[in-house]
C-alpha cells in the first residue's frame, strides 16, 4: 500500500459555510482537531481531473464507480483521509459581509451574514492512502489533479479570494498517519 501525505497551507482565509444544501464545515471540530473533511478534498481533486479532460476509465479506477446496476460498488483505488490540524493551534474568526441583489447590483436591505473563517498560514496535515500500487501514469495524474485543486482552492467564497492553498504531496507511511491521529 502507498500512502501520500499531504500538507495543505491556507494562503488565504479559509470559509467553511457551504451556502448550497444548508451543508458547512464549521464546526468540524471534534475533541483534538479541525478539519477539512477527505470527500471535500476528493470532490474537488476529482473535479479538477475531470474538468483537464482525464480519461472517465482512469478516474474511475482511481476513485471507484457505480457498476451498471446502480446498486453495486466498485472500490477505488484512492481513499482520502481528513486533513486535520489541532483545535488549539485555530483561532475562532468571522466576518460579516452584506448581500449583494444580482438583479440590482446593490446590497439588500437587512441583509448582513456573517461566517466562520479558518485564518491563512493554517496548515493542515492529511493522506491518501491507495489500494496496492499507482502506476507512473496514474501517479502523475494523481498529482496533476492536487496541483489544480490547489489553484481552484478549498471551501467556500473562492470568488472573494478565500480558499486559496498550497498543497504539498510527499510518500509518508502507515505509521506516521498514526502519529498525527493518534496525538
């Protein structure tokens, strides 16, 4: 098995609400840690692969697939930890912005929302595991598809400069994604 670590630093602030489906980050916290959920990592990753024109056969294999029935599974070969970071290292912070109405361009009366932020130069720590081995092939797509979700960025209000990271991919092992849940 080969395991990727991946440190993600918030060059930006970092919005955890999710507007659409009532869904959000904040609070992901549970005793120890704050963190960016590994689907939401995923998501975008396998987004950005889909949108440089991958072929749909590799990115299936690499994050699995519904079988023709729509009710089996195939598994992926890529699992997507959390990316975490401890609770006492992240400073509760919000900010309040007011609603712009699209059909006037101007703000709506009463209209002010505030949400969470996770403040830039945060770093967060998470991994990928895969199932056996990639191929060259596959590895470079693999990396492709983080360096973009990094360019795309993470969370929400990317379009108010909020979200942007870097990410940094190396070979870890078993043993150290103990060492960082285990703490």
């Amino acid at each position: 098995m080969q395991v990727w670590k991946l440190t993600i630093t918030l060059k930006t602030d970092f919005n955890t609400a999710f507007m659409r489906r009532g869904s959000t980050i904040w609070p992901l916290k549970d005793e120890k840690f704050v963190y960016i959920p590994g689907t939401h990592i995923k998501g975008v990753v396998k987004c950005e692969l889909e949108r440089m024109g991958v072929p749909k056969t590799t990115i299936e294999r690499l994050f699995g697939k519904k079988n023709q029935d729509e009710v089996a599974y195939e598994e992926p070969k890529l699992k997507f930890f959390d990316a975490v970071v401890l609770k006492s290292e992240v400073p509760d912070y919000e900010r309040t912005h007011v609603s712009i109405d699209v059909r006037t361009m101007s703000h709506s009366e009463r209209a002010l929302f505030t949400y969470k932020l996770i403040p830039a130069g945060t770093k967060f720590t998470g991994f990928i595991c895969v199932r056996g081995e990639l191929s060259q092939e596959e590895e470079k797509i693999l990396l492709g598809g983080i360096l973009s979700a990094a360019h795309y960025g993470f969370g929400n209000s990317r379009s108010r400069g909020l979200g942007s990271v870097e990410i940094k991919m190396e070979k870890s092992t078993v043993e150290e994604i103990k060492e960082v849940y285990l703490q």
